[in-house]
RNA sequence: GCCCGGAUGGUGGAAUUGGUAGACACGACGGACUUAAAAUCCGUUGGCCCGAACGGGCCGUGCGGGUUCAAGUCCCGCUCCGGGUACCA
C-alpha cells in the first residue's frame, strides 16, 4: 500500500498505530473470553493452598465510579492475580454495600422505590467495574439489601439478642444459661457483661425501689414476662434501652453527632434537641478488651490500630467513694486514674446531668444550678466539646467528706465532666490535673501542694517522675511508685476498689430510617420476641417518612404484622449492621440454609489482605472485629480477626484549573496577567483545559453567562489556566472519570497508571498528564511482540546474554516488590524492563512469554494477546509466575565507586569473582588513587563486597 | 493539646539492612522527520562554579546539632504540612 497525499500519510500513521496497539480491541476480546470461560470463578480446592483478597464493597452511589475508587481495587486485583500465576487458590470477591441513607433521601424527593435507584446504580458501577479487568468471582456477588442476604444479617442480630457475655468464661453464651441461673441462684455468684443502668431500671420497676442490683432466685421468679424481658436486656448483647439521642422532631428522626451544627439539622436547619428514646443497642463493650488486645495479631497499619485504641480507650485506676455532707448514707462514686493524688483532692465536681445533683443542690444555689442545667441541655455534645474551654460550672452548695483528712470538699457542677463516661463524677487534684486546676483558678478553688518543689501558681504538674509530700504513707515517692500502692493501700481499707474503665460505649443499633434491615422482632404484650425460621422482609410503604405521630417510615407499612404480635419493630438496623460480616457471605453466597456453611469459613479462613480507606477506623472496622469474635464465640466460625493483614489506600485528590475575571466584568485574565488586575478566582471544568490552557470556544459554550466572555491572552496569545490540588468533587469541576480515560487509553494503561501514581498509602494528586508515559510502555511491549504491521516478531533464537539479564533482572524485581507490596515500583521495573529489551532487539520466544506473564497482573488484556502470539498454553491468568534465575543476572564485572574520605571521586571496575582482598590490591594500585592520596598513606581502606570502597586518611 | 503520618529536582516519585541521592515517568528545552502541525524518534534537564573542549570542583534530601570511614536513612532539638481525635477524670 502507498500513501502519497497528507491526507492519506495522517491516516497510515493512524491505521499503524491502531494496528500497533489495539487497545479497544484487545480488550473487548479478552473481556468477552473471560466471562464466557468463566475464567474467575473460585472454588474450593485441597490441592492449593487458599489466599482471600478483598476490597472494601462500594456503596453503589448515584455518581458513579470517580478515578479514586478504583485505585484500591486495581491493587488488591494485582495481588490476586499475582498470588493466582503463584500458585495460591485465590478467592476475590465483590459487592454492595447497598442499603444507605443517599437512596433514601432520593426517595423522598423523587418517591422512587430506593431498590430501584440502588438497582440502577448498581448496574452503572458494574458497567465501569468490568471496563476495569478486574478478576472478580461475580458469582459470589452480595448486596446488603438482597433478602437473601439480610435475612442472615437478622439471624445474627437473632444470635447476638440471645446471648449475653459471661466474664468468668470470658465468651458469649446462650442467655438461656443465665435464666437457668437466675431460676436457681438469682444473679449472685455470677459475673456476666451487664448494663449497671438498664438493671437498676428494671429492679426498680418490677422489684421495688429498695433493689440495688441483686436480686434472689425467688424475685426471679416471681417476675412477670415483662419484667424478666426488661431484666434480661440489661445481659443480651443485643439489647433495648433508653439512650440519650440527638432528635429532630422536624425530620422525624436520630441524627449522628456530625448530622448536627449548632444545635440545627445539617440539613434543613431545623431544631435538634437531646432526648431519651428507647433504642436497640449493641454491647460491644463486653468485648472492650478482646479488641483491644488481639490489634497485637493483626498487620495493621500503627496509625489505624491507634485510632481503634484511643477509641476503645482503656484505663485503669480505682473506684473510689465520697460521702456528702449533711446527706447520711448518700455517697458520690468518682473514678480516678491517680489515687496516689488524693491528698491534693480538694473538691469535687459533676456532671450536670449526674443525678445526685438536685437532691444535694442548697437551696441558695438551686436557681444557679437548674440556670446552668439548662444551659448545659441546649448545647449538643459537640458544642460542649468544641467550646471556647474557658471554665464554666456553678457551685452546689453541698459539701463532701475527704476520705482520709475528713476536710470539707465543696462540691460543683461542670460541663466539663460527661455524665456518659466513668461515673459522670471526678475528684478535682488542681495540683496534678491541667483542667482541675484551671478550674481552681476560675472559681478560687484551694490548690493544696502534693508534689515536692512546685509551685502551685504556675499550673499543675502531671509529670509521672514528680515526688510525692503531704501525702501521708506516700510521701517521698514518685507517683509512679505511689499509684500501685495507692491503690492496693484504699483498697485494703475499704475506701476504693480497683476499677478498669473504657471510652467506647454500647453502639446505638436503631435508626428512624427505611432503607435498611427490618428488625426480626415483634412486641407480645410489650415484650419484644425474636422472630426465627425466616427473612422479615421490608414492607411496602406509601411514603419514606417518619408518620405523624413520629413513628418510623416502617409504622406506615400495612399488613406487615407478620407474627401476629400486638406490632412489629418498626426500626431498622444501620448501615454497619450488613458490613459487618459481609466477608463470610462471599464464602458460601447462596446458602439457603446457613449465613455461611462452617467447612466453607474453615476452607477461606481469615481475609488475608484486606484494601479499603482508612476512614473506617473506628466504625466498620470495630464493628466487623467484634461480630466476628461474637460469631468465633459461638464456634460458628474458626478465626476471631476478620483481617489478617489490612493496606489502607490513600485519597486520589483532583487538580483543579481555575479562570480569573476581572471584578465585575465577563473579562477573564490570563493567569500570567492575573496580578495587574482586580479578579476573581473561579473553577473551570477540567475538561476544557488541556496543559493549563483553557479551549476558549469551549469555555464560552459551556455556560451560557459565559457565551459572549472576553480574554486577555499572555504573550503567546493563550489563556492559561491557574491550578491547585484539592479534594476530588463535583463542585470543583475536578472529577476524572474513568470510562474517558478508558476510552482514550485503554483500562491497562490505567491500571498500570493509577498503581505509578505512588504508594499505596499516600493521598496524591491526579494528574492525568504522565498517563501518555504508562501508555506508551504497553505500546513498547507490544511493539517487542510484532512490527507495526501487525507482524509477529517472535522467534525460538537463542536470546542474547543482555536480553536474559533484562527479563531475569525484571522478573527479580517485580516479584520482590509484590511481595512487599509495592505497587508503584513494580511498574517502573516493567517499564526498564521493556525499555532494556527493546534496547537489545529481544524478540525470542523463551523472554517475551515469561515477560507477558509477568506484566499479566498489571495488564491483563494485552498480556493474554502476547501470551496467546506466544503460543502458551490457555490463559495467562494461570501461567505460572516466572522465576529468575540468579546465574542469568551475574554481570562479569562489578563497577566500584571509589570513595575518599567519603566522596566519590571515580569507578573502579573489578572482576565479578574479585575477592575483597583482590579489590583493595587493585584500587590501591590504581593511577588515581595515588593521584587523589598525592603521597598520604590512607589510614583505613574499606571495601564492602559488591557496593563500594571508601578510603580514609 | 494529644496521637499517627509526612517534608527529596519544575512535577509525581525512587533509593528495601546506613554504602554512588534524584531510578522510572511527566513537564520543559534543543534537534531529526514534515510544506506545516500532530504523532514518532534522538539528545539535554538538581543548583552554582572553573574550562574552548575532554573534563573537573563545590553545594544539595524542611531547619539546627550529633553519631559514623560513610547519613535522605540512626540519635537529640526544632519548623512546617496532612490525617485522626478525647475537656476521658
């Protein structure tokens, strides 16, 4: 064929290179192979040993995929392909996280059924996830609103309700043992997880205002239904009780702290106020240390083990009583990290909300402290925390007895001090405790000295090392030695106990919501009954509000009392509550029989490396560990840490491009003009801009207050852009997508590009500007296999020494950094690769089918084409991973930098087999080394084999 | 405030156990091809200095110290940036 117009000259080069490297061919081809073989589908098998890799699941939002998404799924597909050609039997599934509040809301705008916009979007993200090439066993597909999916998500919840936390054994176990003991022995002499408040609540109820706790076999007994119900859900795991919530009478329903700002909705802006409701909660608190402890099995990152940590929160310390003045009998519980400060305590202060507080408050300072109750009341939990931290608190007029000098303490009130954690009560030590004694300062509060050598005026001293004086028995010792002694010395004398506390509280496990899991329970008389035997499945409704008497969207429902109680619960679980066992369901998805067969969890095991965000920390994190404890507890699995080895993905920021108007004017500026102007800063859509110049006519086209904008153009008559990397968004006109970039470049190019862009771990910039790098390696690769004809190259020669040690040394590479998991590296190591072999014109078979196996993980598509133009056999998602052979990497010299006295000065080339001895003959007979040394005699050579050499003097 | 990260060319980043800092890319600049442009290919590209050139020198991994034959890497003291987060008793 000849071409001797430009025209025809254009379309050959564009037919080459078309023919050179078919992305969107090859692709489709392989796409379509793969899903008719069936090509990743898992099975159990006894012949290999397993790997489970798996992505945090998407929730299938409305905008679909964004490039950030697929960041974390290219490299957990990598490593499961990688692990796949290694042998292992690999098992990477995906789903949806598909029950959530964005479907909802679109619901009530739209009256849509949400199942059908989760549908929708669920097909949209499936569409893009397969442009990707992921190997994914779509066969195991879960979706959290699936009922075949929730209805195990309800037997668990079914479980969790029937069991409670027995401390002796240290396990859940069947509540039914605890009635069992209730009915013989009461609840002494046993030591069950038990909600302090919910009991005394029932006690009192249903067993007389005396209770205080215990209750005898005959008390239990003598209960009724309803009060062995209410007793019972102070031990469930799962359990009803009356939680403190932010509610928003306007929207009908709970809103998390974050939902409200300055005590308005975040959406809508109306009044949120604090208020008990009755809620189901979860008691993960039993489970408080075995979380904590067992963060040491797993390969986390520090930083997120840290998070969990300071979530969970544990301290120790003691329990200690103050009696309250003029008040017989009445004692004030304070729980204290440092006992060994007593004799420096000199008030005490409550919570507002503590109850003791308007039985003890004087009746002088009644108004001052009901005024600053209800001050309190009004700011939401975030506002007190986020407050100006100047002290505020009002006196209570009482006084409480100091256990060991019988001195008066006055007792006050402060918002500083949170009802919800420890016993809502602190015991102020001004001396040693920052916020105490900033509180003294305010309130002119006595600040006595309990450390050696400080002065009291200048803040408090919590230095663990400070020296103990007016202490009694303790004085003289460091704190650090006082603390055990202090404790051990009131606990013997009756005045404290020791006491472990933690932060982390009960999760709250209902929401006023729709789209999520029906509850499996049903109210007898009041008394709530878990529903068994099968999925309660979410009603129709006729509209996804709360009703008008406040009841959730669910109470709209009719003909939903599917058990026949007296009514149904009309909550459902949040979002968490299918995340949190999601992994066990890809071992066995369509057990009608079962959440997941027992052999099917023993097989697959623990997720062996697990790749999501890391803004999960303290949520699905927590929450999956503790269900799956519960369920290791209940011998229903094997392995008590979901995650054996967790890699949290880094932020994909956007880099935005901005246009500058002149004020008050439709004149943009260009951005090398911008500061001889007034302007104004605004975003321009990314699409418009291309190497920071702006396309005019498509700028004017793109809005129309824009349609008739002027431009002051730099001296080469262009309008550049300014740029700025920021979060990717919508309303930054920011957001790459990446079926363009799939389109334009193919999905290797892209999987390989998003893995270049860094590590892993790190928030980085997008910036598609080195994409055409990563593409032109693949086109490389593929120019190695054939001409520009489309010619295959690929001959059986014997390939040259160069070539070897180009693909061995790659090969050494990419496998080394796949196992320490570093993405990014092993595609610069391709890229020598290619760059070496085409340098030493390879075109033998016995390098490029290795070679196409190894860029497999990365490029699937044109690594199957090159390995079928190969002659290997079926696919390359099976070739056997390629082993380098060190023989083929030996070099026959070694290049030494020659050092003196640390700087380099020349290279010094050795044979490869030179003994240490040898190297330093030859350098130190070597013409410039004498040169450099100009007659000193060095004092010390140094030779390290195979690096460099250092010579001192 | 506390906790966890981080800071390396114009840009993204590499340097795995202390052993040639800047791999691999992008961008920029110069050149080839082309009537031209695009594409492609080749070359240069941390800064400063000496030299006509071959070549050579000095400085350089946020800042200030230190350890070492040798420090981006280890130690001490800071600065700045990012993320998380508790008036947690």
């Amino acid at each position: 064929m000849h071409f001797h117009t430009p025209l025809q000259g254009y379309l050959r080069g564009h037919i080459a290179r078309a023919m050179e490297y078919d992305f969107k061919a090859i692709e489709a081809k392989w796409r379509a192979r793969w899903t008719a073989d069936a090509t990743y589908t898992a099975e159990e098998r006894d012949d290999k040993t397993k790997y489970y890799v798996l992505d945090m699941f998407p929730y299938p939002s409305g905008a679909g995929l964004h490039v950030g998404h697929p960041l974390g799924y290219i490299a957990s597909d990598v490593i499961a392909r990688y692990k796949r050609q290694c042998g292992f039997n690999v098992l990477h599934p995906q789903g949806y996280d598909s029950f959530g509040l964005p479907a909802e809301q679109y619901a009530i705008q739209t009256g849509q059924h949400p199942a059908v916009t989760t549908e929708r979007n669920i097909s949209r993200y499936r569409q893009q996830l397969d442009l990707l090439g992921f190997s994914y066993d779509w066969s195991r597909e879960v979706r959290t609103s699936d009922p075949e999916y929730y209805r195990w998500t309800q037997w668990i919840f079914g479980r969790l309700f029937e069991h409670g936390y027995n401390r002796f054994s240290d396990k859940a176990e069947p509540i039914s043992a605890l009635i069992l003991h209730f009915e013989n022995q009461g609840n002494a002499g046993q030591d069950w997880a038990v909600g302090e408040d919910t009991l005394a609540e029932a006690g009192h109820r249903h067993l007389g205002p005396d209770f205080i706790g215990e209750f005898t076999a005959e008390d239990w007994n003598g209960l009724d239904a309803q009060g062995k119900s209410d007793v019972l859900m102070a031990y469930r795991l799962a359990y009803l009780a009356d939680s403190e919530v932010n509610w928003c009478p306007a929207l009908g329903t709970v809103l998390a702290n974050d939902e409200v700002i300055g005590g308005l909705s975040e959406r809508g802006g109306h009044p949120v106020v604090r208020k008990k409701m009755r809620q189901w909660m979860m008691r993960i608190t039993a489970y408080a240390d075995r979380l904590l402890e067992s963060l040491e099995d797993i390969d986390w990152s520090d930083s997120i083990k840290e998070v969990q940590r300071n979530w969970i929160g544990r301290s120790t310390g003691a329990q200690l009583w103050f009696s309250v003045e003029r008040h017989e009998g009445q004692t004030i519980e304070v729980f204290s990290t440092r006992p060994d400060t007593l004799h420096g305590a000199s008030f005490l202060v409550l919570a507002p909300e503590h109850p003791l507080v308007s039985e003890i408050t004087t009746a002088g300072q009644r108004d001052a402290v009901e005024a600053y109750q209800t001050e309190t009341a009004s700011r939401s939990e975030r506002e007190r925390m986020a407050g100006d931290r100047g002290a505020t608190g009002c006196f209570t007029g009482a006084h409480a007895k100091h256990p060991l000098s019988g001195k008066p303490m006055p007792i006050w009130i402060a918002d500083y001090v949170l009802a919800g954690y420890g016993t809502g009560a602190v015991m102020a030590v001004p001396a040693g405790d920052q916020r105490d004694w900033e509180f003294a300062k305010a309130f002119g509060l006595d600040i006595p000295a309990i450390f050696e050598g400080h002065n009291t005026d200048e803040g408090a001293l919590t230095d663990k090392d400070a020296v103990l004086c007016n202490s009694g028995d303790w004085n003289g010792m460091p704190c650090h030695a006082a603390l055990p002694l202090s404790i051990d010395g009131l606990s013997k004398s009756g005045l404290a106990t020791p006491k472990v506390n933690h932060r982390l509280r009960d999760a709250v496990f209902s929401r006023q919501r729709y789209w999520g899991e029906p509850f499996p329970i049903c109210y007898v008389d009041n008394v709530p009954q878990l529903i068994e035997g099968h999925a309660i499945l979410l009603p129709e409704v006729d509209a996804y509000l709360p009703t008008e008497t406040g009841e959730p969207p669910l109470a709209r429902a009719e003909n939903w009392n599917v058990n026949h109680g007296d009514r149904m619960e009309y909550n459902t679980m949040p979002g968490w509550a299918g995340s949190s066992w999601y992994f066990l369901r890809y071992m066995d998805p369509h057990n009608p029989d079962a959440f997941c067969d027992r052999a099917k969890s023993d097989h697959w095991g623990q997720v062996d490396l697990y790749i999501g965000g890391a803004e999960h920390g303290t949520g699905h994190l927590l929450y999956s560990r503790f269900w799956t404890k519960f369920l290791f507890d209940l011998d229903l699995i094997g392995f008590e840490e979901p995650f054996a080895k967790m890699v949290n993905q880094g932020m994909i920021l956007g880099r935005s491009s901005f246009v500058y108007r002149q004020e008050g004017s439709n004149t943009f500026v260009s951005f090398e003009e911008r500061k001889a102007h007034r302007t104004q800063r605004l975003h321009v859509d990314i699409s418009l801009v291309k190497n920071d110049m702006l396309d005019l006519d498509g700028f004017r086209a793109w809005r129309p207050e824009f349609a008739d904008a002027e431009f002051i153009l730099n001296e080469n008559g262009e309008y550049r852009c300014g740029s700025e990397v920021e979060k990717m968004s919508k309303s930054k006109f920011n957001v790459e997508n990446p079926d363009d970039l799939v389109e334009r470049y193919g999905a290797d190019t892209l999987r390989c590009y998003e893995m270049f862009l860094g590590p892993l771990e790190q928030a980085k910039p997008w910036d598609t500007q080195g994409i055409s790098g990563v593409h032109g390696f693949l086109r490389k690769l593929n120019r190695l296999y054939r001409n520009a004809d489309g010619e295959t190259l690929i001959h059986d020669g014997e390939p040259s020494a160069e070539a070897e040690r180009a693909l061995h040394k790659a090969i050494k590479k990419v496998t080394e950094d796949l196992e320490r998991l570093s993405w990014n590296t092993v595609v610069s190591a391709l890229m020598i690769g290619v760059n070496e072999l085409t340098e030493a014109k390879a075109h033998e078979r016995s390098v490029l089918q290795p070679l196409a196996a190894l860029v497999a993980p990365y490029a699937p598509h044109i690594a199957e084409e090159l390995w079928e133009m190969c002659g290997g056999n079926g696919s390359v998602v099976d070739a056997e991973w390629p082993q380098w052979n060190p023989e083929k990497l030996v070099e026959s010299e070694v290049n030494y930098p020659v050092q003196f006295n640390g700087k380099v000065r020349f290279q010094l080339s050795t044979p490869a087999d030179a003994s240490p001895k040898d190297v330093e003959a030859a350098v130190m007979s070597d013409d410039r080394t004498a040169q450099q040394l100009q007659g000193r005699t060095p004092k010390k050579v140094i030779v390290v084999p195979g690096r460099i050499i250092n010579i001192v003097g």
